[in-house]
C-alpha cells in the first residue's frame, strides 16, 4: 500500500484531491499513525458491537441513537480493537458522514465511489478478493441517514460484495426505512443514553452488566427473570443508590460523567447548545425539497414536551398551547408534523395508545424524554429523583413521577424489537403506563413513585389487566421508589427505578 495519493484515480472514482486527504486524515491507521486517545471507560455498546461482527449473521450492524451519546466513540473503540487484534490497518475503513463537507464532490451514489476508490487504492483489491484471501474489510460509516439511498447502496454493496458493516444514524425515520429495505442483511442495536450501570462504571463503580442480554427478548416474558433483577438491585444496594443519585443529578449524556467535575450550569449549557439546539438548529431545520422548517415551533414544542413528560397531551391541546406562546395561527396537523420530526432525532419517543383485539386505537401518544436532563437544561428546572432528596421537597412529587414514567418509558422504548406502548383508561379497564409485548403474551408496567403503595388502589389497573384472559398476562411490574415498598401479590413484582434502570 502506497501513502501517495495517485491523481489518475481521482476520474476514475469521482474522489477530489480535498476528499482523498479528509479520508486519510480520517483513517490515520493506514500510514501506521496513531489514532486519537479514546476514552477508558466503553459503553457496553462496544462489546454488542463485537459479538454482532463475530457471529456474522447479518452483513450490517446499525447503531441507531440520539446525538451526544457515545455512538462514534464506540465505534472508534471497535476499531481499536480489531487493530490492536492483528486486523491489517488496510482492512478498515471509515468515514464520518456529518463531518465530511469535501462529499459534496460526489454527486451520487457516494457510498459505493467510496467504497470503489477504498478497495482500489487501500486495500489494493477487490473486497471479494480480500475475503477470499482470509483477510475481509471491516466498513464503518457514522451518521449515514444523511445520504441519498444509504440503504440501496449498502443493499448493492452486500448483495454483491463479502463485507462487514458497522452504521450509524441519529434519525429514526430515515434509518427505519432503510431497515425495512434491508430486511435479512441488517442487525440493529438501539441505544440511547447511559444506563444506571454504565454511569456506575464511569464512577469506578462495578454494578456488573445489564440484565438483559443481547439474545433476544424471551426472558422478559419470566417471572423469575424479573424477581432476580429485583434481587440483583437489593444485592447491589449501596452501588446502585450511588450510581442513581448520579444519574438524578446529571442524568445520562456521558458528557455528564466523562467529567464529574464539571459543574451543573456548565453541563446544562452543553446540553442546550450541543444536542437540543444542534438538532433543531440543523438537523431538523432542512426538510424535504429544502423547504426550512420553523425553528421558533421546534423549540417551542419541544418546550412543551418537556412540560407534559410522562403524559398523553392531545394534539389540539398542543396546538393551542403553541398558539398562545408564539401569537401564531398553527395547526393540529402541523404540530403533529413537528412533534414527529422531533422523535425522529431520538431527543423524546412517543409511545403509542395500546391497540387490542384490532381495535381502534384510543387516546393520544405518551411523551417520554430520552433523557430527563434535557428538560433540567432547558426549562433551567432540576428536579430530585432521589427519595430522601424529594422527601424535602414534597411539592415535587407529583412532577418528579411523571419524570419516573418517562424514564421508565424511554427505557423501555430502546430495548430493540420490543413492542412498548400505553393503556389509556377506559370504561372496563384503569390506566397502564406501559405494555410490553412480546410474541402472544403481554406484561403491564405501572410506575408509581412512592415510598408507599396502597395493595389495592395503586395496583387496580395491574391486577384488572393481567385478571382479563384475553390480554394474556401472568404477572405486572409495579415500579416504586425504594426496595421497602413491597406486595403480598404473587402476581406483581415490585422494584424501584433504580433496580428497574439496571435492566440494560
């Protein structure tokens, strides 16, 4: 492999001169240069990366999240790993999408010219060839939703190609229906912010790995799994109340942990200016046709959404909401427009009413935040989650368990192909904050942030959802606030935020 750049092959693959050098710069493993000093600490994302590569049962590994949370690290990590492995630097090729300004050069299909010029001038040959010889390529391409038919050409490319890929993307309906053209050649991992043992392990804390493995979902549908979740949180009592006062006081952005000490009001900031501001700012500013959206509306949703969290605001209430905010004459049908756009960055997912028996849907979506320091960040309104914090403010509660419902929910909403959504009430049936479906059988999940549960009123819509046959459910979750809150009820496994947090 030659570190000159031969100028013929810039015609030939449509690469300029100032794009050949990004992607050197880029790749700096392929002139036996350092890469830049990553972080210690790894998400366990990390390691879901590597058994995806290792068992190669999907050519495509998607990352999909919101911005800010690790994803790119990661990624780096992974590369690191191969290389200091033995993987050829050839071997891997990389390239960050949403830094890129020299792409502009390419006027189509720029991942396979990208790829073409890769294997010719890096890799020195064909990827078919490489696999052939023992030594595949490994591709890595970061915030890819941004491109024309990323899932065609990645289709082309390993329908064609013997290749590994690992991708990146922080829009949930671009790379959504990129998935579904890519059915049976692409594995997904969803992630959002750090769990409760991740921010544990940023403290030097060892609350050991999540729960959940990356097998599948059957071991939600056990009882048994939930009571040892239950028993592993009592277990780890003292590590786990430490690590949650963490993550009430900063939330789960890993810039709230790589540097605990970092102040809230500069936290905060970073928050507003580099994820919420930078999503609406940019990344939804620009629709389709390059019609601008409005920025004004964003932020004021958005604000709204902060407002109404771990609740099911109708779209008419929003609308007269933002009317009344901006002196605006805005639409239910564009607000809901907006609020869309909104999820579709990952910043809050909207868990839908619960449909049963086909049919017709009824109520509105529940707003969880993908991360409650958000709202601390831009209402400037910190609220405690932690018991004894909270028990000096009582004024809070109220707030601070609409707050624990969309934690539960976010949490809930990046377990990847589990099926999350919400029972509104009705005549013949309380309200459920949550239902998890998987396969035939159904789990209710009720939040109820309180030291002390009463047995018969804070569980009516648990007991009256799983004593229905037709809904299919053994057993419900009640999520508390601390491990002393408990029920005689066989059918009901009780747990604290903190315990359920350490499920991922």
């Amino acid at each position: 492999m030659s570190e000159a750049v031969d100028p013929s092959l810039f015609p030939i693959h449509g690469l300029s001169a100032d794009l050949v050098s990004d992607l050197r710069f880029m790749n700096p493993w392929w002139e036996r240069k350092k890469m830049k000093r990553l972080p210690e600490t790894r998400r366990f994302l990390v390691d879901a990366i590597h058994r995806r590569l290792e068992r190669n049962l999907a050519p495509i590994v998607l990352v999909r999240g919101p911005r800010r949370i690790g994803k790119t690290i990661a990624l780096e990590q992974v590369i690191s790993d191969l290389l200091a492995r033995g993987v050829a630097p050839n071997r891997v090729f990389r390239v960050q999408f949403d830094e890129l300004e020299s792409l502009k050069s390419l006027r189509s299909e720029k991942i396979l010219r990208l790829v073409e010029w890769y294997a010719a001038t890096i890799l020195d040959s064909t990827l078919n060839e490489a696999a052939h010889a023992g030594r595949p390529a490994f591709l890595f391409f970061d915030e890819v939703q941004n491109l024309k038919a990323w899932d065609a050409q990645l289709k082309s490319l390993v329908d064609h190609s013997t290749v590994q890929a690992v991708v990146t993307g922080s829009s949930a309906l671009r790379l959504e229906m990129g998935r579904d053209s890519l059915a049976g050649r692409i594995s997904t991992i969803d992630c959002g912010v750090l769990s409760l043992n991740e921010i544990a392990r940023f403290h030097g804390v060892d609350l050991g790995g999540p729960m959940l493995s990356d097998n599948g979902l059957e071991p939600l549908n056990e009882r048994d799994f939930w009571i040892e979740l239950t028993r592993r949180g009592a277990k780890h009592a003292e590590s786990r109340d430490r690590a949650f006062r963490w993550f009430s006081e900063r939330g789960g952005y890993p810039i709230g942990h790589d540097r605990p000490d970092v102040g809230w009001t500069h936290l905060a900031g970073e928050l507003r200016d580099t994820v919420i501001k930078r999503v609406i700012k940019h990344d939804l500013r620009v629709g389709e046709r390059g019609r601008k959206r409005d920025e004004a509306l964003l932020e004021e949703l958005f604000r709204l959404a902060c407002r109404y969290v771990g609740q099911s605001p109708g779209p008419a209430t929003l609308a007269r909401e933002v009317q009344r905010a901006l002196q605006a004459n805005v639409g239910v049908q564009r607000v809901t427009s907006y609020l869309r756009f909104l999820a579709n960055t990952m910043l809050l997912h909207v868990v839908p009413p619960l449909e049963l028996r086909l049919k017709k849907k009824k109520g509105h979506s529940k707003i969880c935040l993908a991360d409650h320091a958000l709202r601390a960040s831009w209402l400037q309104e910190a609220i405690p989650l932690v018991p004894d914090e909270l028990a000096r403010e009582p004024h809070l509660s109220d707030l601070a368990g609409r707050i624990a419902e969309s934690i539960a929910g976010t949490l809930l909403s990046t377990i990847s192909a589990l099926n999350v959504a919400h029972l509104p009430a009705r005549p013949d049936q309380p309200e459920v904050d949550y239902v998890i479906t998987i396969g035939t059988r159904r789990i209710p999940v009720e939040v109820k942030y309180q030291k002390k549960i009463d047995p018969l009123r804070d569980t009516e819509g648990l007991r009256t959802f799983i004593e229905k046959a037709a809904n299919n459910s053994a057993f419900g979750l009640l999520v508390v606030q601390t491990d002393e809150a408990r029920l005689d009820d066989p059918r009901i496994v009780t747990m604290p935020l903190s315990t359920f947090l350490m499920l991922k």
